[in-house]
C-alpha cells in the first residue's frame, strides 16, 4: 500500500521517532494520520500498519476499535462530535444532541445524503470548563446553544 | 541462593523468595486468594479484581496478584473489607452475564459460579437490561458466547504466549469489549482448543463437546493420545460407555495441561460409522461378517496348515498398539510362527541413536528437558505442527528461562519467532550449517538436540560426534510419529537374522502376512492398487477397513487405544499407562486377538497369558531399559527408560533408507486422522476458504 509522499515521510519519522523495537508505539498516529487522508481505516490500511509496526492485523483492530476517533466506515467531510457526558450534559448537551440530530437528520455515526456532514455522540472531550462543548474535525467549539449550532451547521453547509 | 522474604499472611509467618507475588506466597502457606485473570505460567494482566486483599500501611486495597512479597509486609486476605470488595467484584462480573447456567456447559464446573456460591452476591441491584450479543462460531472447534465472558485475557494470553499462535484479541471497549478472532469472523490457528479449556466460564465452548452432558454425569479416565509420539495424558470424558471429552485439567502427565487438538478432540474416530464391528472373512472373493470364532479358527487352522507345511510368515506390527502387544505379537511371532519376518513402518532411526550413544547414560532427553535445559537445538522438524508438545516445552521454556533455541530447518518454523539462531538449510546442508554454529552452541552450559527422520544411520552417528565434541552435556531426541512407535521399536518389531523389512515382506511370495494395526497397502496416493497383495494368506487386525483391510483374507476388528489397557512409550522414551475408557461392541484389543488366536492354534502355553499386567511384568524383566518403578506409572506418571548401555545392532547391516517419517501435521494422523471427524472439519473449512 502506498500513500502521500507527506504522509510516507510522517510515518518515517513516527517509526523512527521511537526506540528499536518500540515501533508499535506508532501504531496510533499512523491510523490517525493514514484515516485523514483516506477518509476512514480500511482492511487494507489495517493490514499495511500492522505490517510496519510489527504486530498482527488483529492487534491493530483491538487498538483501532478501543478508541473512538478511528473509523472503520467514511465518516462525512466535517465530522461533529457532541458531547453528552457529565458537564456538558448539565448544560444540555443532550438537548444539543438532540436538535442536531433532528435538523441533520442522521443519528449517531451516520452521514448526511451529500456525505458532507457526521454525527458522533461522544464521551468527555476535556472541555468541560466550556460545555457543552462540541468538537468539528480537530477544532472545538464552546459554550453551544441550539442556536450557535445552527449557525455552525449552516456554515459548515456553504463551505461545503 | 538469595535470602528469603519474610512477611505476614492472615497472621501466619511465612517465607518466600524475593520477586513471589502475594497471591502465591499466600498459596504456599495454605491461604487461597482467590483470582480469574491470573494464571500461572502467563503474564500477569490484573483485569479482574478478585483478588484484593489489605496490606498495612497501604491506602487501598491491593490486587495480590501484582504484589511482590517484601520484608515486614503484612497481608490480610479475609477481613470484612476484603469480603465486601470480593462481593461487589462478583455483582460487577454479573451484572450483564447471562446467568444461564442450568444449559452452559461449564455449570457445575464453573469459577465464577463458585465464586459467587463462595463469596454471595446472590442479589444484583441492577435492573437495566442486560447487554446481549448472539453466540459466535469461529471455527468448526471453538465457539463464543460474549455475554457469558468476564474478560479475565486468559484465552487471549494462552494463544499468544503458550501457543505462539496469538489467535485471540479484546475489541471494543467498556462493556461492549469482546473476544474477536484473527480472521474477521473466524480464526485461523492450531484449532487446539487451550482457549476453551482455560476459560473459567462457559463463554467459550467446544464445538465437540457442547449440550453433551452436564459434568458431574462423567467418569473421567486417563489415557494416553494415540496420534503423535509425544505422549500426552488427556482425561477423558466418559458417559455411558461414550467419551464425551478429553481435557487434562488436572495437569497430571507430562503435557501439564498441554493438549493440540488431536488430544483434545480427535478420539473421535472411536464412533466413525465405518467402525469394523465384527470379523469379516473372504468366501468367494467377498470379505462377509462372521462369528468372532469362525473367523479366529479360520486364522489358526491356516496358521497351523501353514506351520506344518513349512510355509514362510511375515508379520507387519503397529505405531499404535501397546507394548504388551507389540512385545506379544514379536514373541508370537519369533517362537510360534517361527520366523524372523517381521517389521513395522520405522518413522525414525532411534535404533542409530542408542547405538551410537552406546557405553553412555542419560543422555536421552524427557519431555521435562525441553522446559529445564539451558538450549535447545531443533534440527528438521517443524515442532509446532508435527510435534506439538515439544514445541509447547520449547516455547514456555523460552517464556520462563529464556532458554536458547536454535532452529535448523528446511523451512520456516515457529521457534524462528524467539530463536536466537534461525537457519534455512537444504537436505545435505545440515553439517555444514552446524558447523557454523559450533562456536555458538560450544558456549552454552548444556543442550538438548532434537532431530527427525533428516538424520538416519550414518548421518545420526555424525550427530552424535559432533555434539559428543561440543564438550558440554548434551542430550538427545530421536522424533519418531505415533504414539507408539518408539515401543514398537524397543519391543523388537524389527526383523531378525536373515529377516525381512517391511517393503520387502510385502512384495515377497508369503504363506501368510499377519498385519496389526498397520496399514502398508495404502500405496501412493491417487494411484489406485498401486501396492498390491503378494502375500497367499493375509490377516489383519485394525479398527476401520484400510486400503490393507480390503485386500484380507480376513480382518480382525481391533480396539483402539481408548477401549485397552496396557502401556506405551512415547518419542522420549517416557512410558506411560493406558487405562480403558470405554468398551465398544464388537472390537477387541489386539492382544486378546492374539491371545485367542494362539489359544485355538494350541500354543498359547508358549506365550503366556494375554494379561497387559502379565506381559508388562515380561517386559520389566526382559526389556532393556524397561525396568521401570511401578508407582511412577501406575498413578499416571512417565517413566523414562533407560535405553540399552552397549552395541545395538540391525540384523543384516542399517536400512536407512526404509525410515521415513508421515511428517502429519496439526491436522493429520496418518490412516488413523481419515476416520476423526473434528480433523476433516478442519481441514474442509479451510478449503472451502
Ligand atoms: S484453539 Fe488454540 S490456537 Fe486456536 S484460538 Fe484457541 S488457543 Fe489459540
Ligand atoms: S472468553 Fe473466557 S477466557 Fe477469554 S476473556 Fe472471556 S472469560 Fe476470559
Ligand atoms: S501433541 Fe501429540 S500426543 Fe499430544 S495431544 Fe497432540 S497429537 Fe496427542
Ligand atoms: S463532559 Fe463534555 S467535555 Fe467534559
Ligand atoms: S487475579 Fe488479580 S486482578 Fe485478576
């Protein structure tokens, strides 16, 4: 399998980054990085990571499915993750959930039909000191109302 | 040694060595700390909690089976927190287990059931519903019951580092987490079953044994597994005069609780349907059932006809019958046919061995030696599927000691994985290979060198040398295939002066060929009758009608190793006893046969009775090497022999060339695996992909 000459060269440096015989402490950066740019973690991607860090396919899929950011199926092009656990639920995180839910129309892990926007319910994201927070691909927003989301969502529609 | 760690336990004193974990140093002063997740012998995973117990001045509660011993600690194991913190660990494991043990197979004989029977936690103050996943198949042998797993990573752990397979793996998370195999929906590994004998619930269960019986409605025998040369005990299972299963939980035997999947499932030939239940005899040009003695007079009437007209017999032993009657049938064959024709398929050259190991003593390596010695040389076999106990030994004394392995093979092994040296060599390069590995093996304190049918005659000599020059203590095992093939050998069923081997027997001009438990006439594969009959007269004794059954003037349906009782000696020369598990209708063992036979042909005087008992004490007394102490066998034990201390030599100069091994795999068993249904199974599933 091959990828970007920039995501070979970051996977270059992810292995060497670590003592001999460590490698597969790479294992997670290079999902990340290779589920970026190829829109989720295929088999093969399974196959070709565990193949570089030594380890077996099925070693890479124990980690892969433990942690919630890697994917197995496409998610859309700005993936929305809503916070619903403690703090943010004190703030209505649910009722954020809720109404992102209704004006997309998909639920939890789905795609809108233009594969542009996804929903996630997610556990604690660490921003609890702004909930009800909510996560857009890498970046946060705070304090979301309904209203605020709408606005987001709308946004992300027109960059679409 | 290092001085000894003295702490308290439940008020006791008590001393171990410094790195001992709690858990054990208590077990050692007679505490029980209970525990899933550890097991001895695997890493440690401390997943499940049970085992908390109080340590002065430490905060919390500690998991003892983490906790090495030290100076002054002071451990309590029943206090009224340690009670409590047992209880909810218990109502935590339930919470979303199914609690279906009237239909698990493990009810009865269940860890958990028995902790919570121990310990409480008959009330849950959970009312959610619980999470429920459907049962999943992985392979034709195991089978996978999430809800019922408590995530103790016992499974996981024993595949990966017992086996060195690593079929197994958690996914998920949380309470969602369950065991997935290697291949997407099924595994692809030994099939050896270790996983569902570890687990200490029902959630993974045997294709063979599920919804079979309840436990406690099983005797539980101990035989020895009649596929390979390794001699493993395995329990079996027994209800109503049918075996059920085979496990060796109680770890008596010299695989500990090793099994592969032959052990463990493969008696399953026993109730093949092709199974001979009664005697057949050729009436014109047919083989039909007879009475059992119209077909034993039958046999001694040609025997005796032949005898008085002076005729030439032939007689073709067994890999799989038991000493007494190998020992019988060569002393049947020796002063009552009076001929020195007689042979048995040799699957490696042990005689080349003692031969030339000859005015030295113990240097033949046990089972026990491949987990204790310092180094280990692998030369040709590929350990981990024709022998996988030794393999097994290899790996653990590997994983304990951190012994050295050195794997001289044709091909790629799975010792290459933690060898200190991995070599590739082709058939001839194995002097030279070993040459360059001289220096490296000089160094080591001592080794043990495994070999199979790659060296025979010379070439073991050569081996001998070249390891007697190493100047270190060396010991060695000869690889031979079926469970007996090392007794057939000590046994003497080899020709005599002026005698015929086996290939020669069967294309000579016989009076009577008299075959036990063999199948010579199998031939090359795909090429039909391309070994036929010479032979005027030919009996033989075996469980199934093979390719050398159907050429019979009559065939004596034989018992297996699990309906007899008597002794066997596996490929390290450790000999171990049969005890009958079952009775089948019809068959009976080979050594009644002969004794039977011998008594219508009126000279069972000279033989002696057909008692095992009888004809092991014989053995004792006239075997070399088999003196061996009683006790040791009778309570399931092995006891080495002691191989001949002089000259061994073959009549008529060695025949190296007449000793080959099957090379069966995992999955193979010679004629015998063609009869085991969870072997075919196998096998078809892994085509069909
Ligand atoms: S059957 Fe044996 S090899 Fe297969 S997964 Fe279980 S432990 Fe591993
Ligand atoms: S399947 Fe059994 S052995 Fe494996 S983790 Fe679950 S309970 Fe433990
Ligand atoms: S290793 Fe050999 S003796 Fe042991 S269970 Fe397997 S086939 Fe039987
Ligand atoms: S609970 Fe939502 S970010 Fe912590
Ligand atoms: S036995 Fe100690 S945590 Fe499981």
């Amino acid at each position: 399998m091959t990828f970007s000459p920039q995501l070979e060269a970051r996977f270059d440096k992810l292995l060497k980054s670590y003592p001999p015989g460590r490698q597969r402490s790479a294992m997670i950066p290079m999902l990340m990085y290779a589920q970026d740019e190829l829109g989720s973690v295929t088999d093969e991607l399974v196959d070709e990571v565990a193949r570089r860090v030594g380890v077996t396919p099925l070693q890479v899929n124990e980690v892969l499915s433990y942690y919630s950011m890697l994917h197995r199926k496409p998610l859309g092009k700005y993936h929305v993750q809503v916070c619903t656990n403690i703090s943010c639920l004190l703030c209505d995180g649910d009722k954020l959930w809720e109404h992102a839910c209704k004006k997309l129309g998909i639920g939890h892990k789905e795609v809108t039909a233009d594969g542009q926007i996804s929903l996630e319910e997610v556990e604690c994201m660490g921003a609890c000191s702004w909930a009800p927070a909510i996560q857009v691909n890498y970046d946060f927003e705070h304090f979301v109302t309904p209203e605020k989301l709408d606005q987001i969502l709308d946004g992300l529609r027109k960059k679409a | 040694m290092p001085d000894l760690v003295k702490l308290t336990i439940d008020g006791k004193a008590v001393q171990a060595a410094p790195g001992t974990l709690v858990i054990d140093a208590a077990k050692m002063a007679g505490i029980e700390i209970p525990a899933f997740c550890y097991y001895e012998g695997l890493t440690l995973q401390a997943a499940c909690r049970m085992c908390l117990v109080e340590v002065e001045k430490m905060p919390k509660m500690m998991t003892a089976c983490t906790l090495p011993v030290a100076e002054g600690m002071v451990v309590r194991t029943e206090t009224p927190q340690v009670a409590q913190a047992r209880k909810y660990t218990l109502e935590f494991l339930l919470t979303n287990h199914p609690l279906d043990c009237p239909v698990c197979d493990k009810g009865g004989e269940c860890e958990l059931q028995d902790m919570v029977f121990r310990y409480g936690a008959g009330e849950s103050r959970y009312t959610e519903e619980k999470v429920h996943t459907p049962e999943k198949q992985f392979s034709p042998v195991v089978f996978f019951d999430a809800p019922r797993c408590i995530l103790c990573f016992r499974c996981v752990r024993i595949c990966n580092e017992g086996m060195g397979v690593g079929a197994l793996g958690v996914i998920y998370r949380g309470v969602l987490s369950e065991i997935a195999p290697n291949h997407g929906d099924h595994l692809e590994c030994d099939e050896c079953g270790a996983c569902i004998d570890i687990c200490p619930v029902g959630a993974l269960t045997s294709g063979i044994y599920r919804y079979q019986t309840r436990p406690w409605e099983m005797q539980h025998v101990g035989a020895i597994c009649t596929h390979c040369g390794d001699g493993c005990k395995t329990t079996l299972g027994v209800r109503n005069n049918r075996i059920i299963r085979g496990n060796n939980r109680d770890h008596s035997g010299i695989n500990g609780e090793f099994l592969c999947i032959k052990g463990r499932y493969a008696f399953d030939f026993y109730d093949h349907p092709e199974r001979l239940q009664a005697p057949l005899v050729r009436k014109n040009g047919k083989l039909e059932e007879v009475s059992w003695s119209e077909a034993l007079d039958t046999v001694a009437n040609r025997f005796n006809q032949i005898r008085a007209d002076g005729g030439t017999f032939g007689v073709i032993g067994s890999n799989h019958t038991t000493n007494e009657e190998n020992f019988y049938l060569r002393k049947f064959a020796r002063e009552v046919l009076a001929t020195p024709h007689i042979d048995h398929h040799r699957t490696g050259d042990v005689t080349a061995l003692v031969d030339a190991l000859s005015g030295k003593t113990g240097r033949m390596a046990t089972v026990a030696d491949l987990y204790n010695r310092k180094a280990v040389l692998v030369l040709g076999a590929d350990l981990a599927r024709e022998h996988p106990l030794l393999s097994f030994q290899i790996r653990a004394n590997y994983r304990h000691h951190q012994a050295h392995v050195y794997a001289v093979t044709p091909g790629p092994v799975r010792e290459d994985k933690y060898a200190v040296a991995s070599v590739r060599v082709a058939s001839g390069g194995y002097f030279a290979a070993l040459e360059d590995l001289r220096a490296r093996l000089k160094a080591e304190p001592e080794l043990v060198i495994v070999f199979d049918d790659s060296f025979k005659g010379p070439d073991v000599h050569r081996l001998v040398e070249f390891g007697e020059s190493l100047g270190i203590p060396v010991r060695y095992i000869c690889l031979v295939d079926y469970s007996n093939s090392r007794g057939a050998l000590d046994m003497g069923l080899v020709p005599g002066e002026g005698g015929m081997r086996l290939d020669e027997m069967l294309a000579a001009d016989l009076s009577a060929l008299w075959v036990v438990g063999a199948n010579p006439f199998k031939g090359t594969p795909g090429v039909p009758g391309s070994v036929a009959r010479k032979a005027r007269f030919l009996v033989v004794q075996d469980l199934f009608l093979t390719e050398t059954a159907e050429q019979a003037d009559v065939v004596l349906p034989a018992a297996s190793a699990y309906e007899k009782s008597g002794t066997v000696t596996n490929t390290t020369g450790e000999v171990q006893r049969l005890k009958r598990a079952i009775n089948t209708m019809g068959a009976k063992p080979d050594l009644e046969i002969m004794g039977f036979i011998a008594r219508q042909m009126g000279a069972a005087g000279a033989l002696g009775p057909w008692v095992p008992e009888t004809v092991f004490a014989e053995i004792r007394r006239t075997v070399h090497g088999y003196d061996i102490p009683l006790p040791e066998i009778d309570t399931g034990g092995a006891a080495p022999t002691t191989p001949v201390n002089g000259r061994v030599t073959e009549a008529g100069g060695p025949r190296p060339d007449l000793i080959r091994s099957d090379h069966n795999g995992l999955f193979a068993s010679g004629t015998l695996g063609r009869y085991s249904k969870v072997l075919n199974s196998v096998l078809e599933g892994r085509l069909d992909r």
